[in-house]
C-alpha cells in the first residue's frame, strides 16, 4: 500500500489535500434544462443561445441572467461557461451555483468528470448525459479562496490557448482566401479570355478530368504478411483535424493494395465530406484498402500537389456531391467515371508549382500554431491535473 504524503487523506477520489472535501455536483449547483428548440436560433441574435452545438448560437430573446456553466445532453459534451444574459436548448444543462463556489474552478473540475464518464458509457445508438449522471458526478472541493486562486491560474493557461485559437482561424480565413483567389485568378494575370468555363486567365485551359487525371484500375496487391503503414482518408471538410492523409504504423495485413507516393485517393463511401487526399512522399511501403479510388496524373499537365489543394475548393467539393449516389449522405457512392468526365481550368504546369508553393507556406504557418496549440493544452492538461489533485498547493 502506498503511503499517504503528510497533510494529505485517502478519498473516494483518490488522495486530496486534508482539508479538501469531495461533493457531488448537485450538492453545489442546480441542474436544469432550458425550453428553447435548435430551430429558434437567430443567425445574428443579441444573446448567446446554449445549444447541443460545439459552437455558441444566437437567438434574440433571453431567459436568464446569471452566471453558469452548460453541457449538452446529447452530441458534444464540453463544458462551457458564460456571466450574463443568455438562452438555454431544451436538451442542455445548465448549472448554477447553490453554494459559496467559482464557477470557473467548477468548469475545470467538472470537465474531467464528464469525460471520463462518457468514456465509459454509450447509449444504443448516441452516447447521452441525464440530470442525475451530472449531479451525481463527485469532484474535489477545497476552500473557495483556493478555488479562486486555481481558476485563476487555469484562466491564463486558458487566455494562451484562446489566442492562439484565434491566430490560427486568421490563418485559415487568410488561406481560405488564398486558394480561392490563387485557383480562380492566378498569379498576376492582366489579360483575360472567355471559355466554355466563364472568363480564365490567357494561358489557362480547359481539360475534361480524365485527361490530365488516371484512375489506375489495377494495383499491386500485397499477398505477403508484412508490416506496412496503412493509410486512410479522414473528412477534409468539416473540423479542426480534418486534414486528409493519415497513416497508422506498423499494421499486419495481406491482400491489401499498394500505394506510391503522390497516389491521389479518394473514398468511394464518404466523399461527400470531401474524404480525399494525397500520399506523402518517402514511404517505405504502404497500403490501402479497396474502399478508395487511386489515381495519378499527367505529369506534364498537372501536379498533383496542386489538385491536392484544388479538391479543398467549394467547386471541386460541390462536385463530389454531383457524382455521387445515394439516399444516406454518410454512405453516398461516389461515380467515378462521371466525376471524370467533367471539365475543369487549370493552370500551365508552371504556375500550378508556383500557387503550391504559396498555399504551402500558409498550411506551414498553420501546422506551426496547430503545434503550438496542442503543447499549450497539453501544459494545461498537466497543470490541471496537479492542482485539482492538490499535488501543486496554491
């Protein structure tokens, strides 16, 4: 048995400060549902409107005026705080203060909880939080000045990670309009010709897809027992990690397909979220599974670099809609020959390498902040840990 630090006491959390209580939630705070609907959303409302939502939404009325936190019951489970005017969604809780507490000291103590608690429980078909499972969540409790003093310390480690949060939706705004100034203007053009296409620059052109992209029909397929990285294709359109290409180390397969480098893959399933992307160079072997279409290109027409950043357009993402078949948009199938029949502007060679080259230095600034965010909340992580444990003693 592990012996107790002095000043210290074995609780039905683990060891806390002496001192410290251990409460449930509904001890300290009131737990109820709002009654507004998802569809009484206003686009530019006065108020914030609590939804089952990541992001706040905006209505024009409100219902309370306090200081509380908000979890949703269903969906997305991060814990919010707002102080102030605002309205609340029939399916999220809010949380009040029945006792003498921070309510920020509570936000950090309770997300923990949350986590941990949805981790380890799904429903039948979503994973779900009711009033009692919030109010019988147990968390460490010292005394209100030193709940003060740890908020505030998680309230800059917060404030850090809050501006690089914005640096880096400035730096996707930026790119956003890079791209779609870059592919439909080029790069310092003056004259201009019509097209089958609508105006392009001069020495653009317009090709049917399957001229200057192949869909290789036949791979090599791996009948050998060996260790490959196994790459899949996330969503490209829809989230912060959404970013195409992932590779998973060292996956025992056979009968799998074998990629090189700068295969362009697209999903056949969930194209409609634009699951495309293109594979990295220097692989020493990797393979991929029948559920992806494999091409490459006319080297001397198109770099695939540069279509790599063409698909990320919302033409090029409204066209795998269009060539797509289905009644569920999660399982559309995606018309391959259709898509390739379609006719699109390209770019000379040269310009292409020259707008990748751009766009490349935006997404390095991007992965740089991307980096620099997950070690902040990683240090937050950390120092969480270490002051709700009472490990640090503020």
């Amino acid at each position: 048995m592990t012996e107790i630090k002095k000043g210290y006491k074995e609780s039905e959390i683990g060891v806390i400060p002496e001192g410290w209580e251990v409460v449930k939630v509904g001890d300290i705070l009131n737990v109820q549902t709002g009654k507004m609907n998802a569809q009484d959303q206003v686009e530019n409302g006065k108020y914030p409107f609590f939804t089952r939502s990541v992001d706040v939404q905006k209505i024009d009325t409100f219902a309370y005026d306090t200081e509380a936190l908000f979890i949703a019951g269903e969906g997305n489970f991060k814990v919010k705080y707002y102080n102030g005017k605002f309205n609340l969604h029939q399916r999220t809780y809010m949380l009040t203060s029945i006792k003498n507490a921070n309510i920020k000291f509570l936000l950090n103590a309770i997300q923990p909880k949350v986590n941990k608690l949805i981790s380890t429980s799904v429903g039948s078909t979503v994973q779900s939080l009711r009033k009692p499972l919030i109010e019988d969540l147990k968390i460490p409790f010292p005394s209100l000045k030193e709940q003060e003093k740890i908020a505030n310390i998680l309230s800059t480690a917060d404030e850090k990670i809050d501006a690089i949060t914005s640096q880096i939706q400035k730096a996707q705004t930026l790119k956003k309009g890079l791209l779609q100034k870059l592919l439909s203007e080029g790069i310092g053009h003056s004259e201009f010709k019509d097209s089958e296409l609508g105006k392009i620059p001069e020495n653009w052109e317009v090709y049917q897809l399957n001229t200057i992209l192949e869909y290789v029909k036949k791979t090599l397929k791996m009948k050998d027992e060996k260790r490959y990285e196994l790459i899949t294709v996330k969503r490209r359109f829809g989230g912060v990690k959404s970013r195409g290409i992932f590779l998973g180390k060292d996956i025992l397969v056979k009968n799998q397909f074998y990629l090189f480098e700068n295969n362009f893959l697209i999903s056949k399933r969930q194209i409609s979220h634009g699951a495309c992307g293109l594979v990295p160079k220097k692989l020493d072997g990797a393979i991929v599974s029948n559920e992806y279409n494999i091409f490459t290109s006319n080297s001397k027409l198109l770099d695939l670099v540069f279509f790599n950043y063409y698909v990320q357009t919302p033409k090029l993402h409204l066209s795998f809609y269009k060539h797509s078949h289905g009644v569920h948009i999660e399982k559309m199938l995606f018309n391959t020959e259709s898509w390739l029949r379609q006719k699109l502007v390209f770019p000379p060679l040269k310009e292409q390498k020259q707008i990748t080259d751009i766009l490349s230095t935006a997404d390095e600034k991007l992965e740089l902040l991307r980096a620099k965010k997950e070690k902040h909340e990683e240090l937050k992580k950390g120092l969480l840990q270490k002051l709700l444990s009472g490990e640090v003693r503020v």
